[in-house]
C-alpha cells in the first residue's frame, strides 16, 4: 500500500518514469550507501540478511562511480609520477605525446 499510494506517486511526480519501483530497489539502494560509506561486506551482508556474502557482492552492491573516478585518477597518478621520474633521471629521452 505504502509504495502503491505514496512512493510511486512521488516518483512519478518528479519524473521517475519508465522503471518499476519496487522493495528491491530500496535494498539495492541500501546495499549501494553501506559500500559508498565504507561499512564493511560482514557488516552488510547481515544488515541485507544475506545468507552468505557472495551474494551481497554480486547481486546488490552497485558500483559507485567516485569510487570508479578515484581508482582512474590513483592509476593514472602512479603512471605519470612514473613518467615524470623517467624522464628526470634521463631528460635526452625522446617523449611520446598521447
């Protein structure tokens, strides 16, 4: 009743449209802030009831994408700290430009 005459009328007026609202998506959603949070797999996996943590990995927590920006921008830091060394240590080394 709760989603019928209040959640799916809110989403709808502010233009949520097109996907079916159910109480998975709440458990999606909680899975998805514990991980954005940094609460740990035990943590969430007992808070999900989950029977075992593969679970909560595979099938609920949905890649975060600041996570996914930071771990691009760590990798990229440590390949041109890389290059700016390289290229310090033996500055007549020709330079290769992207």
């Amino acid at each position: 009743m709760i989603l019928k005459r209040h959640i799916r009328p809110a989403l709808k007026r502010i233009g949520v449209q097109g996907k079916r609202i159910g109480w998975h998506s709440f458990r999606h959603g909680l899975a998805t802030m514990l991980r954005q949070h940094g609460i740990d797999l035990m943590t969430a996996q007992e808070l999900l009831r989950h029977a075992n943590s593969r679970i909560t990995l595979e099938s609920y927590q949905q890649s975060v994408a600041a996570e996914k920006r930071d771990a691009q921008n760590k990798v990229m830091g440590v390949l041109l700290a890389a290059n700016n060394a390289t290229q310090q240590s033996n500055p007549s080394a020709p330079t290769k430009s992207a």
